[in-house]
C-alpha cells in the first residue's frame, strides 16, 4: 500500500464511535517510514512478539481446529518459552498431564486450558483484525 492508501484506509476507519488509538497514530504519520515505525513497534513485526500475542495465536488455531488440544498446551508450554505467570503455567501442567493417564483427557484438560485461551486469544485477535482491509 502506498503512503495515501493508509491514510485513507485509516481515516475511513473513524466512525461516530471514536478510533482505536493506534490508527489514530497512523492517520497522523507524516511518512512512510513513520506508519513502518508504528507497526513494528506496536504489534512486534521486526522484533520479537509479546507473550500473549503469541499464546493468543496458538488458541485460536486450536478454536479454528488447526492445533489439537495436545499440540497447543505442549507449544505454549514448550515450544514458545512464554515465561507465564506461574499460576497459568501450573494449569497447563495439570491440563498437560491428563493426556498421559485419563481416559477422557481432553474433556478434563479443556476445563484447564480453556481460561487461558479466552484471556489470550482476543489479543491476538485484535492485533490482527487491525490489519485486515
């Protein structure tokens, strides 16, 4: 997109309900180099993404049935090194552990899981609708 098209992109975004306030920055840019600026520094595009947005990816691949169960608390816990707080940490253990012995282990490792999901998921949600057009 070039410079006009985000301004006009942003400035189509205001509505009688007010504007997120990053757009609001963006629609304020005086350059390109500005907008590249406010992305990469608000929504970790060259550096490297928070803890939640990136526990909030890997829920709503399992809420979009990309991920099993397993995959996502083994990635979260795992994979992506996210240095939770502990209590959040200690649920996925628990949740993490039903896989070895129960019979019914997702249905019991949901109930553990599943409040970190839905704390986690909208962040990645809201950082990616910005960007849809």
């Amino acid at each position: 997109m070039s410079y006009d098209q985000v301004i006009a992109w942003a400035y189509a975004q205001y509505s009688d309900q007010g504007i997120d306030p990053f757009i609001e920055k963006v629609s304020l840019a005086s350059d390109v180099a500005e907008i590249i600026e406010l992305i990469s520094n608000s929504y970790q595009v060259y550096g490297e993404p928070s803890k939640e947005f990136l526990a909030g990816e890997a829920a709503k691949e399992y809420s979009e049935g990309k991920l099993s169960l397993y995959n996502v608390i083994n990635r979260i816990l795992h994979n992506l090194d996210l240095e939770l707080p502990e209590n959040e940490r200690q649920e996925l253990y628990i949740a993490e552990d039903y896989f070895g012995w129960h019979d019914l282990a997702e249905s019991k490792a949901i109930e553990h899981a599943m409040p970190l999901f839905d704390k986690y998921r909208p962040v990645y949600e809201d950082a990616v609708a910005k960007f849809c057009v």
